[in-house]
C-alpha cells in the first residue's frame, strides 16, 4: 500500500532517471499518462492489518494533489464493501515535477529548451545533457551563453581573444567554468562530430599565449637576456632565444623553483604542471640535460610520464621509495590519485613505486610534497646531477 509520500519517492527517483527524455518530448509521449498503483491489498491482506488499510485510505481521502486519482470497489467477505483508491494518473511531466517540487525548474528548462532549439534544431538532442545549466541558470547566465552562441555561429573564425566579444557581463572567470559547454554546443550548432578541436579551434578564437616561469640561474646566460634572472614570458618567445643551456630543470613546486641558487649552465621551469608538454616547443632544451623533480605521488608520476613523451631523455630525481619513507612524518593525502593502472615511460623503479602508491601499500592515497623534503639533501642531489 503505497501512501502519498511513498509515491513522492518513487516520483523523484522517476524524475531523477527520466527528465532528460522528457525534455525532449517526442520520446516520451507514449508514456503518457503514467499510472501509478497504488498497491490496494487482498482481503486476507487486509485482515492482517485493518488499522494500516484504514490510515492508508484515510491518507487519500484527504489527498488534494496534482492527478487523477481512481478508486475501486472490493466485495470481501468479512469487511463487506469496501472503497480502495488503486491508482494514480499523472498527465505529463509537469505533473511529476509539481508533485516533488521542480516545477520551476521544470518549467524553466522547457522553455529554455525550446527557445534554443527554435533557433538552433541541431540541438534538440544535445541539450538534454545539460538540464542543470537550463533549469539553474540566472536569467543573466542564462542570456550570455545564448548571446555567446549566437555570436560566434555568426562569426566562426573571428580569431578574436575571448573578451574581445561583444556579449555583455563576459569576463575570464565566468568563461573558465563553461568552455567545455560552449565547445559542445558549438559542436552540434556546427553540426561536426569531430572531437579533436578545443575551445578556441572550435570556436574560432585566439587562445591566450601561455606563459612559463622560468629562472635562469647562471650569471653568463642572463647576460643573454639583459640580466634578468626571473622571467615570466609566452613559451614561443624564449624559444627564440639561442644560448648554451646545458641543464634544464623542471619542479612543481614555486617556492622549490625560488629556492634554488645559481647553478653553471642551469635554468628552472616551475609549475608546469601537465603543461609540461610545452617545453618541447623549445628548440635549445633539445641540446641540454633535463631534470624532472615532482611530488611523490601519482599526479606527480603522471606528469613525468607525460614530460617523457616530449623529452624522452629526461631524468628524474627525488622520486624513489627511500625519499619516500625517510619522510613518513611529513606525507599528506593525495585528494584523487591518477586513473592509470600503469605509466609505460616511467623507469623500472618509477613504475613500480607508482604501482605502490596505487594499491596503498603504505597507507590510503599517500603524498610527499616535493617541498617537504629536507632542503639541505634535496640541494645536493640537484647539484651532483651537474655531474
């Protein structure tokens, strides 16, 4: 027997798999009405708990609710003639979604989805992936993102810079969280089913140029670039700069990057992260040693991993199971480990720490932040790979 709030429940859980066919309409017409029984027990059933059939009949006299609700009539035996409801008829999704309180968002989502697909039919089955961002949105949201659309259908290959776009309220932030939406939308508007193009290919614009850090920690090369020893610049500028760089380090870390002295030949790339790709645009690495130093963990292991697809010689130090437990005291946790089950560039030793590290063999998602290790032992290693 099915109570009221007992069909709430399985209306939500209805909702939370179905809405997206809903929106799209079509689809789901033949399920409509949707019927819901109401369970009306046997009459033995019933004997066995009168005072439940009793609440549970009273629970629907009394309901005032969005639907149709049908009752019928059971002859039974010991009870006489009894008046049972049965079952619930709901006309359309509106009906569930004023039953478990999204009627606003419901309401507001069709008809965001039918003013987009008004102007652009392509999207008819695309939209539905993204209900939340058509029952969620702010009104201003809401009209940026359509005018962003509109735009850039209309200009496909502006080469502008993002903020160069006429749309009112567009700024970097607001951008950053929605590009993979725009680039999905555009997709379908463009009606191109190709996945190789990121944001600015698909839309048509000039992606920022991505800057490095870079400190160069020998007296001679800074002469090479006016005596500055902390540059920050477009990776294409200082590909153009011909020196003798014989050794090339990489950290995570800033501070790690800012810690180090000068060092005959050298120069420090920090913070790359998985952009560590970039420094293969650089034509002068290619004649120099390069050093990889990262956290001890899995992220930091992925990056190397990634690093040596570009830099194939590339070294690594201060990612080994010693460092790793002559620091116990100072590990943290790593919030989300890498997804891969192995890392094919790592070194023999690499990967069978990274494997560790996997299957938690000292403790759950363990890390050592590259700047936790003890600066002193840290210095010399970096020094004695000059050797």
């Amino acid at each position: 027997m099915k109570l009221p709030e007992d069909v709430r429940q399985a209306l939500v859980r209805r909702f939370q798999s179905k809405h997206r066919e809903w929106l799209i309409g079509d689809a789901g017409e033949s399920l409509w009405p949707l019927e819901v029984a109401l369970g009306a027990p046997t009459e033995q059933a019933a004997l066995r708990q009168v005072d439940g059939v009793r609440a549970w009949v009273s629970a629907w006299q009394g309901w005032q609710g969005v639907g149709i609700l049908s009752w019928c009539d059971r002859r039974w035996k010991a009870l006489g003639v009894q008046r049972l409801p049965e079952k619930l008829a709901l006309r359309g999704p509106e009906d569930v979604a004023m039953w478990i309180g999204e009627s606003a968002r419901w309401e507001r989502a069709q008809s965001r989805y039918r003013a987009l697909i008004a102007r652009w039919p392509v999207l008819a089955q695309q939209l539905p992936r993204y209900f939340d961002v058509l029952a969620d949105y702010s009104d201003a949201d809401y009209q940026r993102l359509t005018e962003m659309l509109d735009w850039i259908a209309s200009h496909p290959n502006s080469n502008l810079y993002p903020r160069q776009m006429p749309v009112s309220g567009l700024d970097s932030k607001w951008l950053d969280g929605r590009k993979g939406l725009l680039t999905d939308l555009m997709a379908a508007i463009q009606e191109d089913s190709s996945s190789d193009l990121d944001f600015y290919q698909r839309c048509g614009l000039k992606a920022p140029p991505l800057l490095v850090r870079m400190r160069v920690l020998d007296q001679s090369l800074r002469a090479h670039v006016g005596g500055v020893g902390d540059i920050t610049a477009p990776v294409d500028d200082l590909a153009g700069i011909s020196w003798p760089v014989s050794h090339v380090f990489i950290v995570e870390n800033l501070q790690t990057g800012l810690a180090m002295s000068d060092m005959p030949g050298a120069v420090v790339f920090m913070r790359l992260g998985y952009n560590v790709d970039v420094l293969a645009r650089l034509p002068w690495l290619a004649r120099a040693r390069c050093i990889y130093w990262g956290d001890l963990d899995t992220h930091g292991f992925a990056i190397l991993h990634r690093a040596r697809s570009y830099i194939p010689e590339l070294q690594s130090v201060l990612m080994d199971e010693e460092t790793l437990l002559r620091h116990k005291a100072l590990w943290v946790d790593e919030a989300a480990q890498h997804s891969a089950a192995e890392l094919t560039l790592l070194t023999k030793d690499e990967q069978q720490l990274y494997r560790d590290l996997k299957q938690q063999r000292w403790g759950q998602n363990v890390r050592l932040e590259q700047e936790r290790i003890d600066w002193t032992t840290a210095w010399n290693v970096l020094q004695g790979s000059l050797a």
